[in-house]
C-alpha cells in the first residue's frame, strides 16, 4: 500500500471517529436537557451539533496541537501507527456505545495512538511528560466538574431562595437552553480538536506539511463530522447520563451543564485534552450530591469510572493487535 493510500485512509477514519465522537458524546451534551425535558431529543441534538460546529473556530487549536505532537514523538512514527491508532480507538468506542457505556472518545483515540506507536517503535516513542496532565486530569476534571456542580448548585439555590417553585423551574427551562449550549461550545472546543491533531501529525508524518499546523480544512471537516455524529445521537448513554445518575430538574440541569461547560473552556484554553463525558458525570453527580448524598446512584457512577480507567489501556491493546494484523499487508 502506498504512503498516500494510507493518509487518505487516516483522513477518513479521523472523520469516522469524529462522527462516532459526536454520536457517542452527544449523550454528554443532550442527557440534561433531554432529563428535564426542556428540549425533545431532537432538538436537543441539533442545537448541540450547531454549537459543536461553531466552537473550533472561536476557540483556536491548542487541544490539537497538545494530541498531534505532544504525546509521541512524530518523527518515530508514520502514517500506519496513525491508522492503526485510530482503528483500535473506534473498536473500543464502538464496544462500549453497544455497552452504553459514558466512556471517553478523546482518551479512546490518545490509548489506540499510543499502542500503535509502542507496537511500532517501543515505549521511547512515547512523550511521557506529554501524558502527566491529560492522566491526571482523567481523576481531576471529573473532581472538578462534581465540586463546580454543588456549588453552582449552592449558589443558584440561595438566589432563588424566596422565588416560588413554579417560576424557579421556568426560568431555568429557559436558561437550560442557555447552559446546554454554552456545554456543547465546551464539548466542541475540546473533543472535535482530538481529530484535528491527529490529522495534522499524519500530514507531518508523510510530509504533506513541512511543520506542525492545523490546516483550515481539517477544522472545517473535523467540525462538521462531530457535528453531524452529534446529530445522530446515541440514546442507550443518554440514559444512563440523564436519568440513572441521579434525577435531574431543569435547576439542576442548568447547573450541571454551566459548571461541566466553564471547567471544559478552562481546560481548552490551558491546551489539556479532557473528556466532556467524564466533566458532566461529575457535574451531574456534584448536583445531586448537593442535595443529599443518597440522591446519587454511586454504583452506576463506580462503574463508569472502572469504564474510564480502562478506556486508555483497552484502546491501547486494540491499536497495537491491528498493527500487527495488518503490518504484513502495509509493508
């Protein structure tokens, strides 16, 4: 097969997987405001994919540049390892969308990168310092999302202390609309660039470009993709997002999606992939919480984060088993 085939290739999955990226994480972006019904499913997805599509260009490219070139070193790797990484990053989506499994499309696509590269060119291909806060922040991002979520919680609640329930539930039907945005322009500024990167260290790799810079066409094609993945939807974590964490009302959802939107643009500006789907559950989790403790299901939420944990190292096996499968027919 010859280089250009296998960038042609490693285009198309990179699109593929921003589709099931979007598919897969429109749960984190809809699952609130689906719970409370302020928006029909519908709706609900069209108004994440328009703002999933407008957040790469506002927000610039740090993400991508952090995923493209600051995890392994490109220069030991070629355009294979890129395919095979993604591969093994859309088996392991596909298995736990089936599952409906909340797990993180961005950590997917870093774990199949990784086992590729490793298969390829041995553990000193790996950056390592590249890895400190993209793990890390695989415990703190949720952490902060829980913590931003009760206080958020807190706070709203003492604003409207002395309004009637029937007016506090509609004002945040309306602002729900509002936050629910403002989480899917988060959730577009930090997992549509996982693609992007990916995309432009393959054009490095083969030489395409002579230095590492997201071209304008890959945001564009990138944006589109998730955006239209989001549209597709992807119900079984819808509901196990917004309706088996804890029940959530429209108060709650504005207060989930405001903290989980505000911790993911921090995350973005700060250049450190994140995964929205991790952010939310802690959100969700952070508002129930503030109600009482009991108003979580913490069994559900101990088995997505067993879900997260694994996600880098299963996504890892399957990257390097198809470069191995297939290394005979590239070569």
């Amino acid at each position: 097969m010859k280089p250009y085939q296998i960038l042609y290739m490693v285009v198309v999955l990179a699109l593929a997987f921003d589709f099931t990226n979007g598919w897969h994480d429109a749960a984190s972006s809809i699952a609130t405001v689906v719970s409370t019904r302020v928006l029909t499913p519908t709706w609900a997805v069209i108004w994440a994919a328009f703002w999933n599509l407008v957040a790469p260009f506002v927000y610039g490219t740090a993400v991508a540049a952090t995923m493209g070139r600051g995890l392994v070193h490109l220069h030991m790797v070629n355009t294979f390892v890129l395919l095979a990484g993604l591969v093994g990053a859309i088996v392991w989506n596909y298995a736990t969308i089936r599952l409906g499994l909340p797990c993180s499309s961005s950590h997917a696509l870093m774990g199949g990168y990784a086992g590729a590269a490793i298969a390829a060119a041995g553990l000193k291909s790996i950056i390592l310092s590249g890895w400190v806060k993209p793990v890390i922040f695989i415990f703190v991002a949720p952490a902060i999302g829980l913590t931003a979520g009760a206080l958020v919680t807190v706070l709203t609640s003492w604003v409207v202390r002395k309004q009637p329930p029937s007016r506090v539930d509609r004002w945040f039907r309306q602002l729900q609309l509002l936050s629910a945005g403002l989480f899917s322009f988060g959730h577009g500024t930090n997992d549509a660039q996982k693609s992007m990167g990916i995309i432009t260290a393959a054009l490095v790799a083969s030489g395409a470009l002579n230095s590492y810079r997201v071209p304008d066409w890959v945001i564009i094609c990138c944006a589109l993709a998730m955006a239209a993945g989001t549209m597709s939807g992807g119900w079984r974590v819808v509901r196990t997002m917004g309706q088996r964490i804890t029940k959530l009302q429209p108060f709650g959802g504005f207060a989930a999606e405001t903290s989980a939107a505000l911790t993911l643009l921090g995350t973005a500006a700060a250049g450190i992939p994140v995964s929205s789907t991790h952010v939310i559950t802690g959100a969700i989790s952070g508002v129930g919480a503030s109600r009482r403790l009991s108003a979580v299901r913490w069994g559900v939420t101990a088995q997505i984060v067993w879900a997260w944990i694994l996600t880098i190292p299963a996504a890892g096996i399957f990257g390097a088993i198809v470069y191995y499968a297939f290394r005979p027919i590239v070569h």
